[in-house]
C-alpha cells in the first residue's frame, strides 16, 4: 500500500468512468478525496457510491471553463483542510467526426474542456502549492497525444496541448518543489468502451500487444505512483498505459 494518509485530492471528472475509480483507488490509500463533475445529480450519484464503500469523500461541481468558480471553490476547499496536496486534472470530452462535420464550437467546447479548465484548475491551484512547497499536479492525456487519430482532430490537438502543458508547467514549477505529469491511457474499459460489440472490441484488442483492453484500475494505480513519494524525482513525464498499443 501507498501511505497517501492524510493527503489532500482534488479530481476533477470524478464522477464515473477513469475519475471515480481514481477516487476510490486515492480513498484506500488514506488520501482525503474531493471530486469535481459537471452537475449536481452526478456529483451525488458518485458521492453514493463511494460513501456506501465507507469513505469519506466531499463533492463540487463549479464550471471548469471558469476560473472566477474554481478559484472560489479551491478558496472553500483549503479553508477546510488548510492543505491541497495533489491535483488529478481527468474531465475530458472526445470527438470522432471529420473535420467537415465538425463545428468550430464542438472544437472550441473540446478546447475549454480538455485545454482551459486544466489552465484554469492549474492557475487556482498554484498559489496554494507555492506557499506549502510541496504538491502534485497530474494530467490526462490520450494515445492520442502521440499519434493522433483519423478523425475528431479536436481531441488529440486537445491532447497534445495536455502534454505541451505538463512539460512546460513541469519547468517552471519545479522550484516550488511541484511536480508535473501525466499519464496517457490507451483503451480503457469506461462506459462508452463497454456498451461497444464483441464485434468492434476483438478487432481493437489485437492491436495491443498485451492483448487486453485496460481497465480504469490501471490508470488510477500509475496515477497513484505518480502521485506518491516513490516519483519524487519524476516530473513533466507523460506516462504511456496502453498495453504497448501505442507501438
Ligand atoms: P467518462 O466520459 O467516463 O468521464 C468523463 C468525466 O469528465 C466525467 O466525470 C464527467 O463529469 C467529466 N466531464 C465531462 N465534461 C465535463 C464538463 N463540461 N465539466 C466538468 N466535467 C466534465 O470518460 P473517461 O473515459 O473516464 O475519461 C477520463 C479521462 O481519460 C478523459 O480526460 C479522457 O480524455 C481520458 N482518456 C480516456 C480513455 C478511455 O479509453 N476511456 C483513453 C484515453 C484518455
């Protein structure tokens, strides 16, 4: 077990899918886990299950394209626990229609999503990482940032800037003793991968060479490592886990 006792975990799409089996996985290594969604009933509905595994977790659900709501939300936050340890920026949208289809305001929206809010989440954060000396910041990428994908262009250009921020952020806040990463999953089985047919998924599964579709288990557990003392020399990493099908 990871001794993340006592730390303090901001996770923003904590409501389902890679978010809220980080936030589970975060819980049962002691940490004080806080999740963000987009709306009230989900935020709820994931508070629910995670209490009913008897954690003790709290929700918000500001507007991640708003830095006015974050600020006072992570304001809220460090009042309460006087500490913001580690932040795990997951809220992420995707696109997969061609570029002829797709509307500068589906590209825009994945922008402020997947782009924006892990500006504005960083930009809040920072100052309170700054006087403590210490913090974590942890990105989600994609595959997708290494080598694109045949169409929905918004979601790797998304990805890529993900990157771009981690190794950039990763400089410039290493003298405040803050590390930056990221970890790029490869298919993992979520809502929107498990309702697809056996017919789509056995084709997917041979392209990776360890031969599986991973699961949101694994993403949390290199988010885990990655926030622990164990990478304490590790920063503007992005961290490829994929089962090699980036290959
Ligand atoms: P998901 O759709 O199951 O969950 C997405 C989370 O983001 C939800 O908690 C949702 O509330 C939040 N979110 C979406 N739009 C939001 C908004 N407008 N405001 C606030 N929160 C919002 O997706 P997932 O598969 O768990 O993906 C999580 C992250 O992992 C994303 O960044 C995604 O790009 C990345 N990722 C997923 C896969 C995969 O195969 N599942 C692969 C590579 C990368």
């Amino acid at each position: 077990m990871i001794d993340l006792n006592n730390k303090v975990v901001i996770i923003t799409g904590g409501t389902r899918g890679i978010g809220l089996e980080t936030a589970k996985v975060f819980c049962a290594n002691g940490a004080k886990v806080i999740i963000f969604g987009s709306k009230e009933e989900t935020v709820n509905k994931a508070l629910t299950e995670l209490t009913k595994d008897g954690y003790k977790v709290e929700g918000y659900y500001p507007d991640l394209v708003n830095l006015e709501e974050i600020e006072n939300t992570l304001k809220k936050i460090y009042n309460n626990y006087g500490q913001i340890d580690i932040l795990i920026n997951n809220a992420g949208i995707s696109a997969n229609k061609k570029i002829e289809e797709t509307t500068t305001l589906e590209f825009d929206n994945i922008m402020n999503i997947n782009v924006k809010a892990i500006f504005n989440m960083v930009k809040a954060v920072v100052p309170y990482m700054k006087k403590q000396n210490k913090g974590v910041i942890l990105n989600t990428s994609s595959m997708v940032s290494i080598y694109g994908q045949p169409s929905g262009v918004g979601y790797p250009a998304s990805k890529f800037a993900v990157n771009g921020m981690t190794k950039s952020l990763a400089r410039e806040l290493a003298p405040f003793n803050i590390r930056v990463n990221a970890v790029a999953p490869g298919i993992i089985k979520t809502d929107m991968v498990a309702s697809l047919s056996k017919e789509m998924i056995d084709p997917l599964i041979k392209t990776i060479p360890l031969g599986r579709i991973g699961e949101p288990e694994d993403i949390a557990n290199a988010f885990l490592f990655l926030a622990s003392d164990m990478a304490s020399y590790i920063t503007g990493v992005i961290l490829q886990v994929d089962g090699a099908a980036h290959n």
